[in-house]
C-alpha cells in the first residue's frame, strides 16, 4: 500500500533538461498516498518550477533529502526545492505532509538572467523569487509538519500559503527576500 524510495542517491544526480516546452521535476507525487522520500540527493535539477513536487496527496514524507545546485534558467519561471498543491487535482489539497531533516542549499536563479537588464527592463526576468519550501494548501483540513530543515541561499526559505501546520525547529539563512513567508486567510475562517 505504500512507496519509499530510499538511499537513491545517484539516481537523481544528473541534470534534467528541457524539451520544448516540457519541464521535469526529480520526482513527482500526484494524487496519491503513503508516499516516503527519504536519503535522495538532487543536484542541478533545473528547467523546472520544482524539484520535489508533490499534489493532491495525502500522508507523504519528505525527509533527510539533499537538494542542492539548481538554477533556473528561463525567464518567468520560479525554481522551488520542495513544492506542495501549486498544481492540485481539481482542487484537492495535500494533507498530512511530513517534510522534515531534508538539506536544501542553493536553489537560485542563474545570473545571466537575474542580471539581465534587457529583460528586466521589459519585465520578463524574474526578481529573486526561488523557494526551498512552498506550501500553497489553503485548506484547513491540510495539516503539514515541516521540521528541522536547513535552507540556504535560496531567494524565499519557506512560502506558506497553509492556513493550519506546524513549523518548528527550521533554520534558514542567506536568503533574497525572506526567511518565512506566510501568506493566509486562516484569519477570517
């Protein structure tokens, strides 16, 4: 009934390429449960809006990963180490994701067009917007753990969209923007 992938290592340690207008992610979990990722290291993962991505499941754990060495290098397209629920399906959020012990260092956007000044000027560049973590569940039933991670250079540590979870014992440094960002409605419920 449930999936680990465990100790991979090499596997992942390559860079995945761009074809047209397809983009690859290390791994991705789609509608789907009981999953563990556990010991996998991920470098030069780029052309990609996630390394780890994760949609619509429930009971995933994410955990002592090593993401390191991604860049993004297409306009208008943000690179995130960890992604949750930016594409779910039809609407179902994520619950009871554990995302935790995982090394996620260097997750940028590469300077040819960070310094750009061609397409900045014409607002195609994006600002520093990378994400280590990025949890966009909304949903109150969607409680996520996210524990003792280590996020470094990266342009956001961790973007919360999550309305309920606990975040406990994460150190981030190095970052663009900020550390921890969230951004809720939990207020109004």
């Amino acid at each position: 009934d449930s999936v680990a992938s465990r100790g991979l290592g090499d596997v992942y340690k390559r860079q995945v390429q761009n074809s047209g207008r397809r983009y690859k992610s290390g791994i991705e979990i789609f509608n789907s449960k009981d999953i563990t990722i556990e010991g996998v290291e991920f470098v030069g993962v780029s052309n990609t809006s996630a390394i780890i991505r994760i949609n619509s499941s429930h009971s995933v754990k994410v955990s002592e990963n090593l993401i390191h060495d991604s860049f993004s290098t297409m306009p208008l397209r943000q690179i995130t180490g960890i992604e949750v629920d930016e594409n779910r399906d039809d609407g179902v959020n994520s619950r009871n994701l554990k995302i935790k012990a995982n090394l996620i260092l260097g997750i940028m956007i590469d300077d040819s067009l960070f310094f750009n000044t061609e397409l900045r000027k014409n607002g195609k560049a994006l600002l520093y917007e990378t994400d280590g973590i990025n949890l966009c569940s909304t949903e109150s039933k969607s409680f996520h753990s996210i524990e003792n991670n280590l996020i470094v250079d990266v342009g956001e540590g961790i973007d919360s969209f999550a309305s309920y979870g606990l975040y406990r014992d994460n150190h981030i440094e190095r970052t663009f923007s900020y550390c921890l960002l969230y951004t809720s409605d939990a207020a109004d419920e």
